[in-house]
C-alpha cells in the first residue's frame, strides 16, 4: 500500500485530501510545516509528496529543492492557486512531478496522484539484465540466457551510456516496457525524471496536449496555462509506448522535438528547449503503416536510430523454465503467499504451448495457478491454456445459405459443448477482419466504425490473433 505524505498548513484541505486517498487505497501522513514535512519525508520514506507553494515558515519551492536534492526520484506534485499559475511551471522546471490547482477536482487529482506512483516506481525500480541466479532477486528483471536474450542485453549495455533515440520492437508482452527502463536505469539521465506515456491509452483529442502542453486560452476551457509531459521530463527520458498508434499530427510535432530539441505548447508563439531522450515502443509494424500512410516516413527514420527487438517467448523456450522460477517467487512475495513449487511435468506441458500473450500471458497463468492450488507443487493437469480462437469460422458465414444454417454446423461439431462462446467469438473476428479491410488496416477508422475504442480494438485483434496486414490483403 503506498504511502502519500500531504505537506499543507491548511489543515481542513489537508483532511480532505486524506480521506479521499485512503477512500481510494493509499496510506496518508501529514505535515503542517515546511520543517516537518522535510522530516517526515527522511523518516517515513512516502512514495508521493503532495505539497502546497504557501508555508508557515519557508516556501513550497524551498521544500521542494530541498527534498528534490535529497530524493531526486520522490515524485512530487504541487498545490498551487490559479494565479500561482507561472510559480507552478517554475516548481516544474525544479523537479515537481506536476501541481493540483485549488479548488481542486477529485477525479484530476487522483489521476496525477496514481500516474505520480507510477513514475516515481518506474524511476527507483531498477531493472536487472540477466540476473545469474534462478532465485528471485528483489527487482523486476529481464530474464533470459537464450541467444536472442543476450543479444537485448548487449544492445542495452551500448546504447544506455548514449543519448540516441531507441525503437523497442516486439509482440505485446515481451518485456518492452522494461527493456526501456533497463535502458533509463543504466544511463547517465537515471536521476532525472522518467514520463511513460501510452500513445494508445489517451484519446487522439487529449494527447497533443498531454504530451506538450498548453497555454491559457489555447482552446474552450484551458483556464490557465499547463507544462506537458515532455516538458516536465527536462534532462530526462520520456518512453512513448505504442507509437506506432500516435495520430500523423501529433507525429509531426514529435519529429521537430527529434530535429530541434525544441517544443510549442498549444497556443504558444515561441519554441520552449527541451532536453530529453526519446525511447519508443510499438508491436506495430512500422514499415507497413508508412506505406499505408498512417505513419511518417521521416520520423519513422529519426526514431530507428538504435532499435531493440524483443523476442517472442515462442522462439526463445529455452528460457521457460529460468522465467518460471522467476515468476513464481516474485508473484508469491507480491501476493504474500507460500511458494508451492512446480513439477517438471507442470515446466514441460508451459515449454510446449506457444504463449500467443508472451511473458505477460505466462505470468497471469502462474497467477491464477497460485490462487487456486490446491496445496503442494502446481501440477501439470492445473495448468489450462485459454482456447485459441482463429479468424476463420467454421464453413463460410459469407457464403451459407444463412447464418442459422451456418449455427447449426457449429451445434453438430466438436464445438458443442462450447457453441454460445464459440459463434460470439468467431462473428467477432469477422467483424474486426471486415472493418480493418474496409479501411484498409487502418485501426482508428475500424474502431470508430465497430463503436469500440483502440485499445479494446488492439485487445480483440490480439485474442483473436488477427493482423491488421494481412487481414488488408484477404
């Protein structure tokens, strides 16, 4: 449970922030001073700071050099006035992970406060590279000693020590995420900040904003100007994950912060300089949507300066069983529980499934194997894959008589038993296949069309194993 420490002389402020915090799962301290919060901080160790710009006895930003200086990677976020707007931007410049405006709004400010847990545990968890040892070792790990994996390893130990762009390629689930941190963590920028951003997970309409800002009056409602996150990751690494989804105009702009080192906020008249790294990830393929004209050509070419390819866990089995015994102790100290053990004929019957969902598919199947033991060593006959659903159905929906004749064949096969999931699953895939043809692979216009958002598009696609290429080319 993360502990947030609330640094306010406001002492009513104070208690709402609290309440609402623990409502929501957080542990709470408090400090009323700006002396007893930079205590608070060195003896109760919090996760995150939330801290006003007015103090009794020093400034906010006088707090926050001093706790920046002692625990650069402490996430911090201010609370400031609307006509505190340019002191908010100043904090920003210092390290502040972002401020909180009074009055503030519940929903925004749990949002910064959960994505300010998420950044500050991506900053002081290191990521190990090829730990020796089977045992867990206490961080997040990249594991493996296939010749594919010690390959990811060195590219990482070569272009850590440079300040060069990096694309991270691979399947979803393969460990991209981490392979950028191992990158971050092992650079010369890892005391600065690290801002994740997931180019899928925001809407087209709020990333441009999210990603460089805004200034007051840009658009309806932008009441006061706000610094962007690659503005707010100054002197350090910002990670664009799935950039291979980033809308063609936002993806000009990335391209001038790639050429010039420079960004506008919306509504801004002059360049504001920026020096951050830039680490991408996408399990796109990139040389296909330029030419399919979804993405840019000249910042698909600034982007591949170094490009890391994570492999699929189907084409690297030999690490199975290492990342089994990994797995297996960190999710039993993260759930609390005994670790129960394996046997090998648990280990064989993993090794010989293809693991369409990578590591990430292979960790949430030991989860649930963990929950669920039924006391000693996991045993191969607990161990279930999820059925694999193919794109193409049973027969021919297109060309039956009808789709009830079409049912019936599914009723009379081995599908039986199943047949409800079974149609819903495989009209679905029709679905999804149809829409991507009529817009010829173009993923925002296929869900805008079926009325699903992009990420449940992506999900769809992956479950139903279905490539936006290929299903272009039927």
């Amino acid at each position: 449970m993360s502990l947030i420490l609330i640094i306010d002389d406001d002492r009513q402020l104070s208690s709402s922030f609290s309440k609402i915090l623990v409502q929501e799962g957080y542990q709470t301290a408090a400090a009323f001073s700006g002396q007893e919060g930079i205590e608070q901080v060195e003896r109760l160790k919090p996760e995150l700071v939330i801290l006003d710009i007015r103090l009794p006895d020093m400034t906010g930003i006088e707090v926050l050099e001093i706790i920046h200086e002692r625990t650069p990677k402490l996430p911090v976020i201010m609370i400031t006035a609307f006509g505190n707007t340019e002191t908010a931007i100043d904090a920003i410049k210092i390290g502040a992970h972002d401020f909180i405006y009074k009055p503030f709004d519940v929903a925004e400010m749990l949002e910064l406060v959960n994505k300010g847990i998420v950044v500050g545990h991506c900053i002081s968890s290191p990521v190990e590279l090829n730990p020796e040892m089977d045992n867990f070792s206490g961080h997040e790990a990249l594991v493996g000693r296939s010749r594919q994996m010690l390959e990811v390893y060195k590219a990482i130990g070569l272009v850590s020590s440079t300040a060069a762009t990096v694309l991270v390629r691979g399947e979803s689930g393969t460990g991209k995420e981490l392979a950028s941190r191992a990158i971050y963590n092992h650079s010369s920028r890892t005391d600065k900040p690290f801002m994740v951003i997931n180019c899928v997970a925001i809407p087209e309409t709020l990333l441009e904003s999210e990603l460089f800002g805004y200034e007051k009056g840009a658009f309806t409602g932008a009441n006061h100007s706000r610094i962007g996150k690659i503005e707010q990751a100054r002197g350090g690494t910002v990670f664009l994950d799935e950039i291979g989804d980033m809308p063609l105009g936002v993806q000009g702009k990335l391209l001038r912060l790639l050429q010039e080192n420079s960004i506008e906020r919306l509504g801004g008249k002059e360049p504001v300089n920026v020096n951050v790294r830039i680490i991408a990830a996408t399990n796109r393929d990139l040389e296909a949507a330029v030419r399919e004209g979804a993405f840019r050509e000249d910042l698909y070419y600034r982007l591949r300066v170094v490009t890391i390819t994570m492999p699929p866990l189907k084409d690297r089995k030999e690490d199975i069983k290492m990342l089994i015994s990994y797995l297996m102790n960190r999710l039993t100290v993260e759930m609390a529980i005994p670790n129960p053990g394996i046997t090998e004929e648990a280990i064989e019957k993993i090794t010989h499934y293809d693991w369409p969902g990578n590591i990430r598919e292979l960790s949430n199947t030991l989860k649930k194997n963990l929950i669920f033991n039924r006391g000693g060593a996991i045993q191969a006959d607990e161990i279930a894959f999820p059925d694999v659903i193919s794109a193409e159905p049973i027969g021919d929906i297109a060309s039956a008589e009808n789709v009830q004749s079409w049912v019936q064949k599914v009723l009379t096969s081995g599908a039986k038993d199943k047949a409800y999931e079974f149609c819903l699953d495989h009209v679905a895939a029709l679905l999804i296949k149809e829409a991507l043809d009529m817009f010829e692979g173009n993923r925002s216009q296929a869900a805008r069309v079926l009325g699903i958002s992009r990420p449940t598009l992506h999900a769809k696609m992956n479950k139903y194993r279905i490539d936006s290429d290929s299903a272009a080319e039927e």
